[in-house]
C-alpha cells in the first residue's frame, strides 16, 4: 500500500534531514493490523471448553488430565493437542488452566473470554473458548477427561 499524502508529508517531517521516506511505504492495512493485533482477527469460534453433565459444570479433581482435541473438517489433528493436569487449588478452575496452555503452546490460536472490545484473554470466572483466524482450517475442538 501507499502512504496516503498527510502520512507521507508527516513521515517526511518527522524523518528530519538525511532521511529518505518511500511514498511506498506500508501503512497499517487491515491484514497487517490481523497480524500485529492478533486477538483482533480471531473472528472463528472453534468451541467451548466448559463442559457440564445434566447443567451441572464438570468438576475435576488433582492430578487429573485434561485435554484440548482439535479436528478440522475431516480428521482430528493430534500434533495440536494440549494437555494440563490440573495441580491442587486448580480444579475450579480448569478451563482457565488449559486456555492458558492452549495460548502458550497455540500462538495461531486464542483461548479465553473474548470481550467486548475483541479481546480474548482466559478468565477464571467466564466462560473460555477457542479461536482462530476465519482462514484457519481448523473446524472445532473437543476436550477430554482423563
């Protein structure tokens, strides 16, 4: 993309003497900003991880192991499996725990609470979900108890 024309005068001045500025120049596209504010692109929900029995929210307990199964539209994908065991003073908050590892060990991917602004940050109260880029071919995900 071009530098509109204010932008490019700006750069210009704000560059100071000596310092060449290319009226060619990427601005903050869009797609650029997709890839600089990640959160802001996740418009895909590939799912929940709440999981609940007869309304009742799944109760977990130490030491058990929790995994995040992703499958796009025709096979599940086991290289993208995450698994948490939940350590004592977690079991409450299970789903927070392995948003946290799906974020850390998934940076195409997002898991949280989105919130109004766009922002998907896990949460320990609200409910956490995945999310992905609308091009990602990942369909959904489903989490397991072991």
């Amino acid at each position: 993309m071009k530098l509109t024309s204010s932008a490019f005068i700006l750069a210009t001045l704000l560059a100071g003497p000596g310092i060449s500025v290319s009226a060619n120049a990427a601005t903050a596209s869009q797609s650029a900003n997709c890839e600089h504010a990640h959160q802001e692109c996740m418009g895909k929900e590939l799912g929940s991880l709440e999981r609940a029995v007869n309304g009742q929210k799944v109760k977990v307990v130490e030491g058990q192991t929790i995994r995040a199964r992703f499958f796009n539209s025709e096979t599940e994908l086991p290289a993208l499996e995450t698994r948490v065991t939940i350590l004592a003073g977690e079991e409450g908050q299970w789903s927070y725990v392995l948003a946290q590892a799906i974020n850390q060990q998934h940076p195409d991917l997002r898991a949280g609470f989105k919130h109004s602004n766009g922002e998907i940050t896990p949460d320990e109260q609200q409910p956490n979900s995945v999310y992905a880029k609308e091009s990602n071919a990942l369909s959904h995900v489903e989490v397991s108890f072991n």
